[in-house]
C-alpha cells in the first residue's frame, strides 16, 4: 500500500533528512519529495504526502513552493508597457529613468528591494555625478514601477531612509535689456523676431516652437498655450504686449494663407535657437544666457513692476507659491525693458531686389 517515510543521511556534522513516498506496494519504486536540515521540517512534509496519498491524490509539491518573484527588470517592462496613457516625450523620460534604475539594481527580485536598498541605488546615481533632479524624477520612476508591482509599503517612498541629495538654490540673475539687444543685433533675420516674443511674454521655448495659428486669437491680442503643450499640461491664455509684438506675429503669414495646425514659427528649431543665442553672447561679449533666462527676465520684470503674484503666474504657468519662492528674491542691475517696437521696427527684413546677374540686357 502506498506509504511515506524519512531518510538519515550523513553524519552528524551535516545530517540531512530525507522524505520519500510510494504510491502503491512495496513493487512501486519509491519517489522523493524533499530533503531538509531538520527532522522537524521532515516531519511536516511526510505528514503531508501521507495525507495526500490517505485522499488517493498524487502530491504536488509545487504547491508548497512559493513562487519565485519576477525581478524588477521584468516588473519594470511590463509597467513601461502598460503607460499607453502618457505623451510620447514623458514615455521617453519614463524609459531613459528606467534604463538608469535597472543598471543598478536589474536583476534584484521584486521583493527584496527594501529602503535600504533605494537608499543605495540614489548614493550611486549621486556618485556617478547625476543632477539632483534627474536623481528626483528617477527615484519617481521608481516608485511607480513598485507601485505598479503592488510593492505596500513603497520603499521608494520612503521619506525617512531615502534622501535626495542637498539642493543648492541658485540666485536668478536674469539678462539686462542691453544684453537681449546686443544678442537680437547678431542673430538670423529668422531668429530675431522669436527672441523678442520670450522676452515680452515669458513663454517657454517649447511652448514657442509648438504654438499653431489655431491658438492665435486675435481679437484679444493674445494666444493659447494648449494642456498638450503646457508643462504643467493645463491650458493657459499668454496676452502679447506690446501690440508691435503681437502684430509683428499674426503679419509672418496673411490670414487666407493660415493653416490652423501649422506652427506660427515654421522650421523654427529650438536646439538650433539655443545654439544661436549661446553664440551670439560670445560674439557681443556678454554673459551667456539660454532661452529659459529670458522667461526668468519676464516674470522678475512683471514681480519688481508690480504685477499682481496671481497673475504673473497664470501668465507663465506657474503656481503663485513657486512664483514668489523663485522670483521674490531675483536680482536685475537694469530694471529696463526693450523697446520692442523700435526694434522691431529696425529689425524689419529688407527683401533684395532681383539678381541681375547672367540676365542679358535687352538694349
């Protein structure tokens, strides 16, 4: 008859126990079902089969084994995976995060990442010279593929054990107004008239490059930055002042001309625009400044003009709070605007006459 029994190997210094089975006589061979450091252990297994075997079922050992976790690579895919939800350039920042975290701790099992473990990971990242906000929008990275692996507590989250490196508040220290006109005298015909939009406006430059005739309205004198294009992905309306601004824009393309989805500033490159300024700084002798400075200038001239907190921030996209932290406190030697409209008015191309050149005279 079918029966269960335990095995002595070895000898006391590494004693093993041994359980085994048969499922039917002594004729049966007999089959194994697990060797263990205790006899206790032994026991409870033997115990087991033995009550298998009493309900005449074959026993299944993988039952009692549990099942070894998915490493937080495979976890980590399938969560990229499941983010049909998000914009495309996020879903780049989601993968670039996630190839940092999975360098490092790839191939741990899911459920032996611990705080100690994030803690870790963020001191290599910090060793490795990982900005600190690059090291934040990991570590939420982070946080989500644990949150999506159903990981309670979130040892990312982990506000105790997990720290982020030490922030050091940089002063905003915006461009004067003659250093946007010494850059706007030395750049492309192409490149002038966008220069001159983010410093009266504050926009971000890539709210610039993706702004589209349907967001004009010219009634108002202003534009919409749509949700799809907003950092903070809320829609918000930018007024243009001064209207030599706003007339210089809405005059690049006639209205029977217009494709609402079109760009406003056609072939207009943002790293190109970058490298532009950043090139034009060192050719006038000025201190460098990037695009974003020129939002920074903004929103310190509307902050020392008296523009009320609410609505400098609703203008650039801000919270009030953040508004007041970041500009509350900025420094601008020359508190002067540009003269946008003198300027626009000599920085009107000139179109050349026809080439003459290899054309025969008819006299």
């Amino acid at each position: 008859m079918a029966s269960a029994w335990i095995e002595r190997r070895g000898d006391k210094a590494a004693r093993r126990f041994r359980v085994k089975y048969r499922l039917g006589g002594r004729e049966s061979v007999p089959r194994y079902a697990g060797s263990f450091r205790t006899e206790r252990e032994a026991r409870v297994r033997r115990d087991y089969v033995a009550g298998e075997l009493a309900a005449m079922r074959v026993p299944d050992f993988e039952l009692l084994e549990p099942a070894a976790a998915e490493t937080l690579k495979a976890v980590g895919e399938r969560w990229r995976k499941s983010r049909v939800d998000v914009a495309d350039a996020t879903a780049i920042t989601h993968r670039t995060n996630l190839g940092r975290i999975l360098r490092v701790v790839g191939d741990k099992p899911i459920d032996t990442i611990t705080p100690a473990t994030v803690a870790a990971f963020v001191a290599t990242l910090h060793e490795q010279g990982a900005a600190r906000e690059s090291i934040r929008k990991t570590l939420a990275t982070f946080g989500m593929v644990l949150d999506f692996a159903g990981i309670t507590p979130n040892p990312a989250r982990d506000r105790v054990a997990v720290k982020l490196p030490r922030k050091d508040h940089a002063e905003v220290n915006p461009p004067t107004a003659a250093h946007v006109l010494a850059v706007h005298d030395l750049l492309a015909s192409k490149h002038r008239l966008p220069l001159l939009v983010l410093d009266a406006t504050g926009m971000r430059v890539g709210e610039l490059a993706a702004l589209t005739w349907g967001d004009i309205d010219e009634p108002a004198r202003r534009w919409r930055v749509s949700a799809a294009v907003a950092k903070t992905r809320k829609a918000r309306w930018v007024p243009v002042k001064p209207d030599a601004v706003f007339d210089a824009v809405v005059e690049l393309v006639p209205r029977d001309d217009r494709d609402l989805t079109a760009p406003v500033f056609a072939g207009f490159g943002v790293d190109r625009f970058r490298t532009a300024i950043a090139r034009a700084c060192k050719a006038a002798g000025v201190p460098l400044f990037s695009p974003h400075d020129l939002r920074h200038r903004r929103a310190t001239l509307w902050h020392l003009q008296g523009v009320p907190v609410a609505e400098a921030a609703a203008w650039l996209g801000h919270s009030g709070e953040e508004h007041l932290a970041t500009y509350a406190h900025a420094t601008l030697v020359d508190r002067g605007e540009v003269d946008h409209t003198k300027t626009l008015d000599r920085a009107r191309p000139v179109h050349p006459s026809v080439p003459t050149r290899g054309v025969k005279s008819a006299a």
